[in-house]
C-alpha cells in the first residue's frame, strides 16, 4: 500500500464529510452544486 502525503489523507476525508452531509440533507447534484456555489455542471 501506498502511504499518502497527510494533505492527501485530508482532502478525502474532507471530500467523505460533504459527499455524507449532501445525503443527510437529500439534495439533488444540482442543489448540492448551488449550495456550495458551483456550477451544476
């Protein structure tokens, strides 16, 4: 197994925490996008 630089480790669980808390709140790709500011593409 490959070791990871820690900011790597960070970015996943950080990328964990938002793709989880998008589904407690049940959102659609296109209002999870809106939310955070993104284009819904």
């Amino acid at each position: 197994m490959t070791k990871q630089p820690p900011s790597a480790i960070r970015r996943a669980q950080l990328r964990n925490r938002i793709i989880n808390r998008i589904a407690e709140l049940d959102l659609k790709d296109f209002e999870a996008a809106e939310e955070l500011g993104f284009s819904p593409g």
